[in-house]
C-alpha cells in the first residue's frame, strides 16, 4: 500500500519536473547565453563557463536598447490604460444592461481578435505616414489598444458576470450614497478582474512584434522587440548575441514577475473570456 | 450575432413592457448601454474596418512606394500577379504546413499538459506558474533563444548534432524547428483552455464510468473527450488563426530563406524589402480571407460555438 503510493508520489513528481523544465529549459539557456563572456559565447556550452555582466553593462550604454526600453513600457502602459478603460466601459455594459446591438459587439470582437495583423499593417503603414503619426508613440498605441479591446471585454465581462451586483442595492438600502456604493462595494468586487485584464493586455503590447518592425523606422517609437532584431554587432560587440540575449532577459523579467504574482489570476482571466464569453 | 438575432435581441427588452414608466427605464438603460459601448465600437471600426477597405482599395493599384506619383488603377492585375506567382503558393504551403501540423501537436500536448494540471496530486500551483512562463515570454525572446540554441558552434542543442549540420539553413529542418518553436510557445495557452473545459466535465459522470470498470483510456476517449468538445473546438479556432498568421518565430528563426516563409512573411517583405504597397496590399486581403475562410469552416462546419455567441443568460 505505502510502496504503490509512494510510486504514485514519484510518478507525479517526474511529471511535474518534466513540465518545469520543459517550460524554463529555453529561458534559462538566453539567459545563460546573456551572462556568457564574448569569448566564450560561441562554446555552445549551456553554463556559462565565465559569468558577467559585461553583456548587460553593453546594452544600457547604448541608448538604441535605453530608448526602446522607455519606448515599450510607455507604450505598453498607454495602450494598456485606454485599453481597460474602453473595455471596462463595454464590458459593463455588455454583463450588466439590456440595449440593442449586444451581439453585433460581441460578434464585432470577435472578428477583430481573429484578424490577421498583417492585413492591417499595409494600410495603416500608408494612412499613419499621411496622418505624420509613422513612427511615434501614437502609431504604435493605436493598433496595440484596438487589437486588445476584445480581450479586453471579453475578460472583463466574463469577471462582471460573477460579480454580486444587488450587494450595490443593499449598500444603498443601507445608506450608503451612489458614489459610496460604489467605491466600497462595487469597485472592490470588480478590482481583481480589471487588474487581471490589464496584466494580460500589458503582455499583450509587450509581445508584439510585427506592428513594432513595420509602423516604426527609427528609435523614436521603436520597442524592444523590434530594436532586437536591428541589433547589429557593431563597434563594441564582433556578434549581436551577446546583446540580443541581455536585452532578452530584461524585457522578460517583468512577464515572469507578472507570472509569479499573479499565476491565479492570469489563469481564470485567459480562461474566462473564452469558456464563459 | 447574425441580424435576425440581432433583431430579436433588440426586440426583447420592449416587449415585455408592463408600464410606461419601465419602458422608460428600459430607454434609458439602452442609451446607457449604447453610450458604453461607442468608444470602443468608434476604435475598432475606424482601426480595422476602414483600413481593410483602403487594402482593398490599394490592392486594386499598381503602387510603388519609391514612386507614389506613378500610382495608378490595374483593377485585378495585383491578384492575379499574386495567384500566378510561385511564391505565394509556396508561402501558403507552408504556413498551411505549419498551421496543421502544430495545431495537430499542440492538442495532444496540450491535452496531455491539462490532464497534469487537472490531475496532479501536489505541485499544481508550480507547473501552472512554469506554464505560463512560455505563454508569457516574448515571441521574439523565444524565437532568439531557439535560434541560438540551434546555431552551430553557438548552441547547446546545434553541439548535440553531428558536425557540420545547420539545421536552420535546411528547408524541412528549418521548418520542424519553427514548428518546434511555435508548439514550445502556445501549447500552454492551449493547455489552459482545455484545463477550463476540463474543469467543466462533473466529475461524478467520470467516477460513474470508473465503478463500471473503464479503463482510464475509455473514460478520456468516450467520456471526457466527447464533454469537453465546445472547449476543444474553442481552443482549436483560436489557435489555428493564430498559427497561420505566424511571422515572429520565422522572421527570428531563419527571416523565411530557403521556402520556409510563411504568407504573412511574404506580405510582409513585399511592402517593406520590394516596397510595392500594391502586391503587400493584395497578399495582405488575400491572408484576411483566408482567415474568414478557416472562421467560417469552424464555426458553421464543426459548429464551434463562437465564444459569446451563446444566448446571453441574464
């Protein structure tokens, strides 16, 4: 009985171990890669065998990588913002009221989160440099927001939906004033789904890539990702790799920091949108 | 979502009106509803629907972008220069290659992923938090550490071959290796979504099939499988119009030489390496109907129940 249990125990433990290491295998090795010295860099081995962080030094001295730093999270957090706003906004209305138009929305969502970016990526190359938006924040923002506003309300809605909203009625049966009720009931109830829906549209922005290489031409408006990719081992570095690594680790240090806080939430927000609608 | 549901929709909150003040709130309570929702209607419209019409517009001139003033109409000659050209048919190819094939992997690894998170004893918290990792990351992050991993003199997995071997410089390898790069990626997103469809199979109906003596294979195959297939083919819709417009990991992984461009990288090096707006245009309205093509096969042909698509339960 001890012995069968005790195998099951190792069973679960060796799966468990297989889907740790299979998920942090690749972001340990462009890790290890960063911390490699140049001359060693191409020994192809997994542990670097001198550690520094010269690779590191290298990136944040060249404002290439300083200002697409400051170019992704500005971005990012714009778009984020009006994003959750827009979205919060429809998704209430869409868990909460009754008006004509809910399915058009919804339909409407739902083509937008299935479009493929590179249909819109000529035209809006086009439109952006008439408008003189080509290659500024702006230009970036724009698409970022709409093409996460689905996610945006169906996240947000899917979380409304659970909310208890007659506790509304009951604080204010109680006394408490419309602003009351809301900032002491309602908000708090509908805090975690909001949060939860920025974390992933914030991702969401961060990752792109092809908007960021195709509607930017010069560190202006370009992220991270897109910079990485013109990263060119000039002066300082005989090879990118080293740079590209280093810039790699930072721009993912905020998604696991994400990861490790929020694991729960980011699971019912990526699920909830699509089982529930 | 179609208009006559739309109709019925519209007609729904009208038609039980008691009193002439309730349809009076149910005014109000529409105009509320409306004024939420037309920020977001005015962007996604002026950001999608406008565009996809100027393509279609472009797509119908020849336009050099080195030469914007020599831009004039050619009607259909950009489509049939795409539909007659090799390249096009290539890039389809793969990208349908690669759509199919790693959809195909990622549902059983997936599957196999959510049965772990659903079924694991301890620990679960710590592979869902390992999961998402890969779900997280940065196409391009990703895209760059299989590039150098693979790289010969480079990579831990490129010293693992035998000497003298490129893989990324091959067709076929180079292909397996985005396919590769493509699974690592998404297979927990897939993962999650099956986990929720999971979670929604009532756990007496599997323990019902245990006491008759099914095998754990049956449970999952006549049981389990047959429960979860809204979820399955939710997360099989989502997915295979993700991976056909794949373009981070190809654009990393081998900048689509050697055939192994898909038709997004095509688009892609049509507007901004040839700079002919007219072409990237066409490519770009023929990848969009691609995409209306696989939609509607989803969801009017496997009957996936498009999410929200379900009658609202107020």
């Amino acid at each position: 009985m001890m012995s069968h249990r005790g195998r099951t125990l190792t069973g679960w433990g060796v799966v468990n171990l297989l889907v740790i290491l299979y998920a942090l295998i690749p972001v340990c090795w462009i890790a290890a890669l960063s911390f490699k010295d140049p001359s060693t860099l191409t020994d192809g081995n997994f542990i670097p065998r001198e550690w520094t962080w010269a690779n590191y030094r290298g990136i944040f001295q060249t404002s290439e990588f300083t200002r697409a730093l400051v170019n992704s999270i500005g971005i990012a957090v714009i778009a984020t913002t009006i994003a959750v706003v827009l979205g919060t906004m429809a998704a209430y209305a869409v868990a909460r009221l009754r008006f004509p138009g809910k399915r058009v929305l919804i339909g409407m969502s739902l083509l937008i989160a299935m479009f493929p970016p590179i249909s819109l990526v000529s035209p809006l190359f086009n439109i952006e440099r008439v408008l003189g938006i080509f290659d500024t924040w702006a230009g970036l923002i724009i698409p970022y927001m709409t093409f996460s506003l689905p996610l945006a309300i169906y996240t947000l809605s899917a979380f409304f939906r659970e909310i208890p909203w007659d506790l509304e009625k009951a604080a204010k049966m109680d006394g408490a004033t419309p602003a009351q009720a809301f900032r002491l009931v309602i908000a708090p109830l509908a805090a975690p789904g909001v949060v939860t829906t920025a974390i992933l549209v914030f991702i969401f922005c961060w990752n792109d890539f092809l908007f960021a290489i195709s509607l930017t031409s010069t560190t202006a408006a370009r992220t991270v990702p897109a910079a990485i990719a013109f990263f060119t081992g000039s002066s300082q570095f005989q090879q990118p790799t080293g740079s590209i690594a280093a810039a790699a680790v930072v721009i993912t240090v905020p998604i696991v920091i994400f990861v490790l806080l929020f694991q729960r939430r980011i699971v019912a927000g990526l699920t909830a949108g699509a089982v529930k609608g | 979502m179609s208009p006559p549901a739309a109709e019925t929709e519209a007609a729904a909150p009208s038609a039980p009106g008691r009193r002439g003040e309730l349809s009076e709130g149910a005014r109000q309570e529409r105009r509320l509803g409306l004024l939420l929702c037309a920020p977001a209607v005015v962007v996604m419209v002026a950001v999608t629907a406008y565009p996809i019409a100027y393509a279609i517009y472009l797509s119908l001139q020849r336009y050099d972008l080195r030469f914007p003033d020599q831009a004039h109409w050619v009607g259909f000659g950009n489509y049939g220069a795409v539909l007659t050209s090799p390249f096009w048919w290539q890039a389809l190819w793969v990208t349908v290659l690669i759509t199919v094939v790693s959809v195909a992997v990622e549902l059983v690894l997936g599957m196999a992923l959510a049965l772990v998170m659903h079924r694991a004893i301890f620990g679960r918290g710590t592979v869902r938090t390992a999961v998402l990792i890969p779900y997280g990351i940065v196409t391009v992050v990703a895209a760059y550490s299989w590039q150098y991993a693979w790289t010969p003199g480079t990579g831990y997995l490129a010293a693992l071959l035998p000497a003298g071997s490129a893989p990324l410089t091959d067709q076929w390898q180079a292909i397996g290796l985005i396919i590769l790069a493509e699974v690592w990626k998404t297979t927990p997103f897939m993962a999650l979504l099956l986990l929720a469809g999971l979670a929604l199979v009532p756990g007496e109906t599997v323990r019902a099939a245990m006491v008759d003596g099914a095998t754990f294979w049956q449970r999952l195959w006549l049981v389990i499988l047959p429960l979860m297939k809204p979820a399955i083919l939710v997360a099989l819709l989502f997915r295979t119009l993700d991976a056909f417009r794949i373009f981070d990991n190809i654009y990393v992984l081998t900048g689509g030489s050697n055939d192994t461009g898909s038709v997004s990288i095509l688009g892609y090096d049509n507007l901004f390496t040839a700079l002919n707006l007219g072409i990237g245009s066409a490519i770009s309205v023929l990848i969009f109907l691609c995409v209306a093509a696989i939609a509607f096969l989803f969801i009017k042909i496997f009957g996936a129940a498009a999410p929200g698509g379900e009658p609202e339960r107020r």
